[in-house]
C-alpha cells in the first residue's frame, strides 16, 4: 500500500541556484521559463537545435508580453534572458544543483538520460524526473546513486498552473525531497507530496475520468460536444473531457492508461480502444490538427468543423406548443425549476403535498428573486411579473391544462411511478411528462403511464436558476416531437441541453461520481490527504472544487446511492463503492447537513 510521504522537516534544505532542463518541448520550456523567471540559472539541453531555438524564441516572446503589460522592467527581461542558455549535450549539465528531466514517455529514453547523467552531474546534485506514468522507483533503482532521484510533475502550462507533485521513492534521501520541495515554494508553486504510482495524485483521477469520457464517445452514448458541454455546464469544469485528451496529447493519455492499468488492474483504467486507434492513426490531438476534434493546424487550439460537427441547419421535427407548465414538487430543484420556468414568460402552477407546502415553495421563490432584485440582477418590476405567473396548488389536479408537466420530487422510484401514474390520469392529451430524476430509469416512469412516448427525462441540476445544463433523456419509447419540444423549451429558458439516452448517471454523474469514488480510496488506502487531493485537483485539474469539498456539499448518502446505481447498471468491479464511503454514511456522517462529513463544519 502507497503511502504518502511527509519531507522530512529536519532533513537540511539544500539550495539549488542552477539548475539543468533536459528536454525542450512544451513541457521543458515552460519550466525553465519558471526557473528563470525566479531568478534561477537555467541550463537548457535538447539534442534538437531546433527544439533549442523554439524555447529561446517562447521566452522572449513570453518576456515581451510581460514588460508590454508592465509586469517586469525591460531591464528584468534582459536579465531573466541571459539566466538561460541552452545546449546540445548533457556535460552542459556538470554543473548543474539540479537536473530535472522532461523527455519523452519511454523509460528506456528516459533511463538512459539517467544513466549519462550519472557519469556528468556533482555527487551532490539532485535527479529529478518530469514523468507522470512511469515509475520514479524504476528509474531511481537503475540510478548510480538512487537516494537522490526523485519525481518533480509540473503541470501543464507550467507557468500558469500552481500545482508541483514532488514524488519521493523509498530510496529517495529526505534532504532530496525537502530542496525540491522548498524550491517549489520559491518559485511560487504550491508542492503536494506523493508517492510513486503510476499517475500520481492529480492525474491518477483525472485520466481515469478521461478513459470513461472516451468510452462513453465511442459507445455512441452521446456526442462528443454534448459530453464536453455536460461536463463544463453541469461541473463548472474549464474543459470538456475529449477537448482536454486533444490538449494532452491522445499518445500521452494512453501511455498513462497503460501505466494505471498495470498497476491497479482496474478494467476503468483500460485505455478505452478509441484512444489505441486514434493514436494509431496518428491522430494524437492538438498536436496533430486532429484528434476527438479536428483544429486549424498542428498546434493549433481553435476548432473547425468537421463530418462530424453537427449540421446548424439539420431538419428538425417541430415540437409541441407550450405556454404553460406544471412543476410538481416543494423542495429546492422544484422551487428553482418553476423560477427558472416564470422567469422565461411560461405560466406556472407549482403544485405540492397539500396548499401550505406549495405556498412556502412560492415563497421560497419570492426571496430568490428579492436576492436578485437587491443585486441589481433584475428590477422589481420584474420581480412582481414573474412572482405572478406562478400559481400555487395543493393538488396536482392542477395541472389538468398544462403542456409540460416536470416532476421534482423524491429520488425514490416508487414515488415517482405513483405520480407519473397520477400524471397519465390528470394531465390533458398531447402534454409533455418529464422527470428530473438524476438516476433512475425514465422509462420506468413512462411505463406507468398509458402514454409513454410522451414520458422524457428533463435533469435540471442544482440551483437550477444558476445552472446552464439540462440533460435531456430519451428513452426508447419517447417521440420525436416530444424531444423536439424539450430541446425548445430549453432555448426558451436559456438552458443548454445536451441529449443523452435512459441509462444510469447519464453523461455529469456517470462521468463525475466513480471520480469522487476513487478520491476517496486513495485516502482509504493512505495515499494522499484530503487537503492535498482537494487541492491537487484544484490547482492541478481546474476543478472549481476539491473532490470531498464537494462530497460534502452534495452529501455522502446521495454519492452512495448514485454509486451503487453505476455499480449496478455497469457491473464494473472498479464501480464498487469505496468501502470508507459506505462506513461514514453508516455512521450518519453526510456532510455538511449533518456538520460532519469528511470535515467537521461549525453548525448553523
């Protein structure tokens, strides 16, 4: 078992004022720009001099912007250009206090830069190794002197991106570790400390994420811009999953798939065939000009259109007129859907358990709109209007005129069949049913009515005001004009929807929570800490949130139960809910409802 190492706080510092680069691709020229930036002497080395030239050429570039918008002096650009020189063989190294290497992803490359440097570098003079899939371990033990080898995973681009993954080994010296480290610091990077497995903290959930991403593309589940607009709207990501593969590099995903795979055996870890093929085919991403997208040239990061971008002006079925719509529900999701619904211009009956219940939910929505009303966000007149277009009811005979009926309620199946069955009895001929369930099947809700091909799913997320996704769920039995209808009321309510077929997680959760499951096996088994996995996922993976930071906000018994709905539906053993999940749901330790999930938190 892994065990994330602490430097050692007595192991002296050693400072590094020059430091070697081996490797000047994308990687190695934004580390040495960092290096230099920092006021470090930076020794450059590629065998190519093109390679050499292009690096010289991004740091002057890069130096110019930065005295044009006057963050440094043109003096300190001088300076910082002359701190970096480059060279074609390593004995440029000698003198270098550390060497951090940053060729390409094949130990044999990458072992035998290490053994050169054996033979160059001071005795003195730390080994540090850019890998992110190989074995730092391997690489150490093949080493001359192992105890000074270690893993230093900058993260791309390495001047904007905060996190440093410093990987010590069981042979690494704790004074190796702490001068990497501090250095780290120096250069204005936030250090994670962590052991040697293949992918290491950030990328060791990230490529996971990714691997099923592909999966999900190549299965024809949904298309390749629903999934990346899914995964941006619906997670606050900065990227879409296949976008960022084509950033990577498809070759490079696969080499840390392969890397995962044969470590862990976990058959999510498999490269997913379509990542095999594509980098066969040589179409490796941005790189290439083509990879999931196709781009406007090699390393080009702006897409065009392809054969299969989707056609802006494909035949499309004409949906059903709607004017007014029916919200069933008195919770948050039903109170924010029937905003979002009234603010659009729809008249909306928001019918709950009993008339109380629906009065509080109006009510709820009234401080809603007060809130943006106090913010400048709307005017009160608007307020007034939208408040207006909301009616109230204790029943859902209510809805006995609506065109769109949205069920809101308990994510219990029985519940919900009991009341699309209501539905098919109150609802007029030609209405739309919809359910926002996020894990259950729709069309278990559509076979308990007499009108299936009516029945869809509509997945609004949390608070749906705010939130810009809705999943838009067919099932096998849903009409054409049904959906047509959905996707229309979504533009009509600024929503994004993106279609997605009746299996469980559809594309946010079945890609989102096996992500979470497997953050918290990695503190199951005492790999890394809460705090360094939020904040490696953070800083590393621009996730607007850490991983149990947002277990807690959603609750761990909802993570549960939408785990085990995947592990169930797929049957994939690496599905299986992390058994420490199941321990603090036991133990009523959800979150922040509770004031105690994987943090305590002060109580309201």
């Amino acid at each position: 078992m892994d065990r994330n190492p602490t430097p050692d706080s007595a192991a002296p510092a050693v400072t590094l004022p020059v430091v070697a680069v081996v490797g000047l691709g994308t990687m190695g020229t934004g580390i040495a720009e960092v290096l230099a930036r920092a006021g470090r002497e930076v020794i450059g080395i590629d065998i190519s001099e093109a390679a050499a030239r292009d690096a010289v050429a991004a740091l002057e570039r890069s130096t110019a912007h930065a005295v044009a918008r006057e963050r440094i002096t043109e003096q300190e650009r001088q300076d910082m250009l002359a701190r970096f020189r480059t060279f074609s063989d390593l004995q440029a190294a000698a003198d270098a206090d550390l060497v951090i290497e940053v060729v390409p992803e094949e130990y044999e490359t990458k072992r035998e830069v290490f053994t050169a440097l054996d033979g160059i570098v001071r005795p003195d003079a730390v080994l540090a190794t850019g890998t992110n899939a190989l074995s730092v371990t391997r690489l150490a033990a093949d080493s001359a002197r192992p105890e000074r080898v270690l893993g230093l995973h900058f993260f791309n681009p390495a001047p904007a991106m905060k996190l440093v993954e410093v990987v010590s080994t069981v042979l690494t010296a704790p004074a190796a570790t702490a001068s990497v480290t501090a250095l780290a610091r120096e250069l204005g990077k936030e250090p994670v400390a962590v052991g040697d497995r293949p992918g290491f903290l950030a990328d060791g959930l990230l490529f996971g994420y990714l691997n099923q991403a592909a999966a999900m593309y190549e299965a024809k589940y949904a298309t390749r811009e629903d999934i990346d607009a899914a995964m941006r709207l619906g997670c606050g990501l900065p990227m879409g999953p296949l976008a960022l593969l084509d950033l990577i590099g498809i070759d490079t995903a696969r080499t840390v798939l392969e890397a995962m795979y044969a470590e862990s055996g976990d058959r999510l870890h498999a490269p997913s065939p379509i990542l095999k093929q594509l980098s066969a085919a040589g179409l490796t991403g941005r790189k290439t000009g083509r990879g999931f997208y196709s781009y406007e040239a090699p390393g080009s990061g702006t897409v065009v259109p392809d054969e299969l971008t989707p056609a802006a002006n494909a035949a499309a079925v004409a949906g059903r007129p709607v004017s007014s719509v029916g919200v069933a529900g008195s919770g948050t999701m039903a109170s924010g859907i029937a905003e979002v619904f009234a603010k659009a211009g729809y008249d909306v009956v928001l019918a709950a358990r009993g008339q109380e219940k629906a009065d509080k939910a109006k009510a709820r929505i009234a401080k809603s709109l007060g809130r943006s009303v106090d913010k400048g966000r709307m005017t009160a007149e608007a307020r007034d209007e939208t408040l207006a277009r909301i009616t109230p009811a204790g029943s859902l005979d209510a809805f006995a005129d609506v065109d769109l009926a949205v069920e809101a309620v308990a994510e219990d199946l029985a519940v919900k069949q009991q009341l699309f069955g209501t539905l098919d009895k109150v609802c007029k001929p030609g209405a739309v049913l919809a359910t926002t369930t996020s894990s259950l099947p729709v069309v278990a809700c559509a076979r308990a009515t007499s009108r299936p091909e009516d029945v869809i799913g509509m997945h609004f997320f949390n608070p749906a005001p705010a939130m810009k996704l809705v999943e838009v769920v067919r099932t096998v039995l849903t009409a054409d004009d049904v959906h047509a209808t959905v996707r229309e009321v979504c533009a009509k309510v600024r929503k994004h929807p993106v279609d997605c077929g009746d299996r469980a997680g559809f594309i946010v959760n079945a890609l989102l929570f096996p992500y979470l499951n497997n953050a918290v096996k990695m503190v199951q088994e005492h790999y890394a800490t809460l705090d360094d996995i939020d904040a490696a996922m953070k800083l590393g993976g621009g996730y607007p949130m850490g991983p149990f930071q947002l277990l807690d906000v959603v609750g761990l018994d909802v993570s549960l139960a939408i785990q085990k709905v995947l592990h169930n539906e797929f049957r994939e053993p690496g599905l299986a809910p992390a058994p420490l999940l199941e321990h603090l749901v036991a133990a009523g330790c959800l979150g922040r409802k509770t004031g105690r999930g994987f943090r305590e938190y002060a109580r309201a």
